[in-house]
C-alpha cells in the first residue's frame, strides 16, 4: 500500500490536495514549496512537471508551465531535485503531466525514477486508457504507482465503472467539462453529475478538480466527494508575490477554516 | 503492406487518440458515426453537388507543357489552385460542415495558421449560417491581415492565440480548449490529417477526391491511370494525402511528399519533421515531431506559413517508417525560384507551400516519356507581401 492508498484507508472526508508546477515561479522552489504545504496542512500534493502544449489548461497553469520551462525544468531536473523528497516530506505526492514528456524519458524508465524518490501516482490527463490498459499498465503497477484518470460530467457510466476497475488510487472528479482555472458549475445539472457517480459505488475514491479555488467551493465539493484539488488558485498566488512561501500557511489556513 | 488506419485508430506505430477524458464523447461521437453519415446518400449528393457547384471541381489536371520541356518529362499539374478560395482546404471543410449539421452542432471552431484554412471554413459555415470562430496566432494575424479581413468579411470571429510561440500549434491548443469548454454545441473542424482518430483520416477521406479525379483525368489523357511519379508538399499534410490517397497501393508509382528545410534542415530554421523529428505526441496523436530530449515541442520555421508547423500526420509518419513515400526538403530559397519558374513558364503564381514539391523537380532526372502529376495545392495570391519583399518587385 502506498502512502496515497493509506491516506484514503485513514481519511474519508475533506481531503485537501494541493498542484503546483515544478520550477515555478522559480527553479529551485519545487521541495520548498512542498515543504510548506505540509507544513501548512494539506494532504497530499500533485507536482505538474511542465509541457510547452498543455491542452487541458487554462492561461495561469498555461503561464506556470512555460515560465517553468524558461526556467529550466526538466523531468531529468525534477527527479534530482526530488532526491530529498522523503526525507523533508511526509504526505503523498504525485506527479502531473502531458504524454509526451513522459514517453520522451520512456515510460518504465518515468516510472522507475519516480517510484525511487517516493513518487505515489501519477496523473497524464492525455494518455488513454487504451494505451495505458495495452501498453503502459505493469510500468506503473510494478513500481507501485497509482494511475489516477479524469471523470467528467459527460463521461458515461458504463466508461466511469471501468475507469474505477483501472484505479487504484482515486477517482479525479472534474467539476465541470473545462480547462483548469475557470470558476465552480454550481448548477443543479452538476449535483445530479455527482450523486450519479456517487450512486454506482465505486471503489474507489472520489477527489473532484478544476474550479476548485477558496472556502466555499472546496466544501461545496467535499459534501460531494472525499476532497477536492486546489490548482490554478493556488498557482495564482505563489506567483504573484517574490516572498511566495510566506502565504502559502495562509492561503490553506483560508481554506480550511 | 497496409497503409490504412486499423480498428484501434492506428497506422502502424502511428496515430491513436490521446486525448484528455473531457474531448472523449466528442471523438467517440465522432469515431461512431462519421462514417455512417458520409456513407449516407443525401450527405454524397449533397457533398458532390457543393465541390462541383461551390467549389468549382473537378479541378483541372492540366499538362504543363513549358515547364514539361525544360524538366525533359510529362508534367501535370492538379490544378486545385483553382477551388473557390484558392486552395485544396475547401475540400475538408465542405465535408466537415455538412457532417457537423448532420451531427446537430451549431457551432464550427477551427485553428488556421496562414489564414487559408480559417478561410475555407468560415466560407462553409457562411453558406450554412453556422456561427464560426477561428483562432489564430498572434504573430500569423500580423503576418495574414488579408486573409483575416476575408474570414471576418463572411461573419466569423478570428480570436487570437496568445499562448506559447502565438503560431499556428499554439492556435490548435486553444481551439482543442475552446472544444474542452463547449463539449455540446460545438464541432472543431480540423484542417489537417492530425490531431486525435478518427481526425487524420476522416480529412484524408474528403482530400482523396483530389486522387480519385486524377486518375479519371490521367486514363482520359494518357489511357493510363499509373503515373511514374506523384508530389506534393507537407506541413501537417492534407493535401499530400489527398493527392496519394488512391495510389497508396499502386507499389510501382513512386510517391514523394516535400517538406519545408527553411533555411536549410540544420541551420535550426526549418520544419524539416521526417528528419529533424522524433516519435511522440502532438495535439492527440502520436506521430513524429520536432521536439527536445525533455519532450517539448520545438517552433519550427518556413517562409510558407502553411508548411510551418512541428509535426507530420500519424499517417505520413507511418509511410515515412515504412518507406512508401520519400520525404524530401526543400529550402525557403528553393520553392521561391520554384514560385517565379511556374510563373514566368506557364502563367501560373502558386502558393509556396505548392512551390516546396514544384522545387524538387530540379534534383530529379526523368526519361522523356515519364509521367509526373503534382498537386499544385493553392494560389500565390497571399503570398504577394512575400513575393515582393524576397524578389524586390
């Protein structure tokens, strides 16, 4: 069992997830920005590591990833940086990002590298189930990585049950179908999405995504699902200001009180 | 050998759909029902009426004979230059606009990159007064004004694309966002054979009209339908794969596809993708791109804006690897000589993303009596800001 895996056994409710971009909004902020999230109570932690293409994203996370890149930020980079990963952090962590990166290191390889500094999923919004049921599902499972898939509002039954059969770590519930970084459907079409995914009884758990930036809809979306992922938001903040560390404690203390 | 697209969407090593979960149900949608609905009557009677009423085709296939005497071969030139808005484009977007309708859309987004594509898509939805909304570069709306002013003339919406290099891959990604954000109403008429399956080969599909007039046209001319050699030029690769579609299986007629080198294919100025290009993925399908080691997509250069773009077609990519079509480059200065040639020989401006397969008749030898069709794919019309400043007219 990994640590995703135990935390899900351990808490069932108000899960707090965090994203950040590796290398943004400067290199070497990676460990320190993950340092401080712990620090300051979230529960586990999703690294994008950036793509110069990334479709499935708004303009802030759009922004992070091409100043990550200017930056220097590389998968080669990132696993170094990640080195010290356990020794300084203690919650999950995963990693997010875009098909080609990952197929360009080679996808045993991705998964190996992760797998040693104490990676527990993995999350690439881009490749298919097909391809990930056919091609790329032992890399994963034999370094113990959990592959964790999107489920939208226009995603079948049928298609969402299998999803959850290929799950091994939880179920990302996207609020809405849009690019990340856009404000919370809070319509009743949206509630019956949820209580439908709710009524088929999955085995896995269900953190719902996208949208998701303050107080409100953080609780809105944990009366639906185990918690919810706080991206764009939160991007948002650590680059507005040079002194970024000192307001993450307040950026997740707003959230949770 | 098997050229074609298999169940699972792929050629060979190449294609497939990776795609994030929010665009699945509209490429399901599509992968379901698009060939059912192009295999319906009203849709082909409909489809053939527009291309020949509308469009203007058959196109011409036209013997050059100016330029056949200085090259020492028959060359014929299909001439889809000629098409209502001046290139091959239209083909697709005809096609496309009817099975959007069929589909229940209401809405057409398209990516351009030189504008010619935007064009013929806005032209479609005019006629059926869909609303229309292109993106577009940044940098290609300062460098197509022309071409901006028509779309925006026939009612369409031109956003640009402000993210990344503001070209023509950074358009794709925000019309593929846009596709994310109206999953319903919408349909995204891609204009080349890439992006997610069923794409690549729904567009060849309607660009395969180009080869199967060709080769009507070759027995009415020559009394044989096999030519020696068939050209044409690839930025993503429509109108090459429209022009090989039907002699993709005639193993004994060589074809050749050319590509944009720009400054010349190591100069770091080119968008040379069989050679400079590695497999991976771009906008939903694997394929070949130009990318580096840590997986980003690389901006690639030509002076055509058709041509300038980091990746093939998952098809090409396949006939690549499996050595069906020879890919070859063709620098900037090559397809601007080739431009002026066809010119002063025949009367004829071609565009120079057309003028890339035109410039490789000057590295080939020929026996006198060899057949050579080339898809002449558009005009030079919007070319002239460049024409004028490379040839100082």
């Amino acid at each position: 069992m990994n640590r995703l895996q135990q935390l899900f056994e351990k808490k069932k409710n108000n899960i707090l997830s965090i994203y950040f971009t590796a290398g943004y909004p400067e290199i070497g902020a990676t460990l320190k920005i993950a340092e401080a999230l712990e620090k300051a109570g979230a529960d586990f932690l999703e690294i994008g590591f950036p793509y110069s293409d990334p479709l499935a994203d708004g303009p802030i996370i759009q922004n992070s990833s091409q100043v990550a890149i200017e930056n220097g930020m590389t998968l080669k980079l990132l696993f170094q940086q990640l080195k010290d990963l356990r020794a300084k952090v203690s919650i999950p962590v995963l990693l997010m990002g875009y098909a080609n990166p990952m197929l360009q290191y080679g996808v045993a390889n991705f998964c190996k590298a992760a797998a040693d500094v104490g990676i527990d999923g993995v999350i690439v919004p881009d490749l298919p189930l097909y391809e990930y049921e056919e091609i790329y599902k032992n890399d994963f499972i034999d370094n113990g990585l959990s592959n964790v898939f999107l489920v939208t509002p226009q995603t079948s039954n049928e298609r969402i049950k299998k999803i959850d059969g290929l799950s091994n770590g939880f179920i990302y519930l996207l609020s809405s179908s849009a690019t990340t970084g856009k404000s919370l459907d809070v319509s009743d079409e949206i509630g019956a999405y949820y209580d439908r995914v709710k009524s088929l009884n999955l085995e896995n758990p269900l953190i719902i995504g996208f949208g998701i930036s303050d107080k409100n809809s953080f609780m809105r979306a944990s009366k639906y699902a185990n918690g919810a992922i706080v991206g764009s938001a939160f991007v948002k903040t650590i680059g507005d200001t040079k002194d970024y560390l000192s307001h993450i404690p307040e950026f997740i203390r707003k959230i949770r009180d | 050998m098997n050229y074609r697209v298999n169940e699972n969407g792929y050629y060979g090593d190449f294609g497939g759909a990776y795609i994030p979960e929010m665009l699945y149900p509209n490429i399901e949608q599509l992968k379901n029902e698009y060939l059912n609905i192009i295999a319906q009557p009203d849709f082909k009677a409909e489809y053939e009426d527009l291309l020949k009423n509308y469009v203007g085709r058959p196109s011409p296939l036209y013997l050059a004979k100016r330029l056949s005497e200085k090259y020492g071969a028959k060359i014929y030139l299909k001439r889809e230059d000629l098409n209502h808005t001046g290139a091959h484009k239209i083909n697709n977007t005809v096609g496309q606009i009817i099975l959007a309708e069929k589909l229940g859309k209401k809405r057409i987004i398209a990516e351009t990159g030189a504008g010619q594509h935007g064009v013929a898509t806005a032209t479609v939805c005019a006629l059926k007064g869909l609303e229309c909304v292109i993106y577009m570069g940044e940098v290609d709306i300062e460098r197509q004004a022309p071409n901006v002013a028509r779309m925006k003339m026939m009612g369409a919406t031109v956003i640009p694309a402000t993210s990344g290099s503001k070209t023509l891959k950074d358009a794709t990604n925000e019309a593929m966002r846009d596709w994310i954000n109206n999953p319903v109403d919408t349909h995204y008429i891609i204009g080349s054979v890439v992006g997610p399956h069923p794409y690549p080969e729904m567009v060849s599909l309607f660009q395969s009209i180009i080869s199967e007039e060709t080769k009507k046209q070759l027995i009415e001319q020559t009394g044989n339908d096999q030519p020696d050699y068939v050209l044409a030029c690839v930025g993503g690769g429509s109108n090459a794969m429209g022009m090989f579609y039907h002699f993709l299986d005639d193993e004994n007629v060589r074809l050749i596809a050319a590509e944009a080198a720009g400054l010349g294919v190591n100069s770091g100025h080119s968008a040379a993708t069989s050679v400079l290009g590695k497999e991976g993925v771009l906008h939903g399908s694997r394929t070949l791109l130009m990318q580096t080691d840590d997986g980003q997509v690389v901006e690639p250069y030509s002076i055509s804006a058709g041509l300038d773009y980091p990746g093939i077609g998952p098809q090409h990519a396949h006939l690549h690897k499996v050595k069906r079509v020879e890919y070859v480059n063709i620098t900037d200065n090559e397809a601007m000589q080739a431009s002026l040639l066809l010119s002063k020989l025949e009367g004829i401006i071609p565009a120079i993303e057309s003028a890339h397969a035109l410039a490789q008749l000057e590295k080939m030898t020929f026996k006198p009596d060899e057949v050579v069709v080339i898809c002449l794919s558009g005009r030079g019309d919007k070319d002239l800001d460049t024409f004028m400043k490379y040839f100082k007219l």
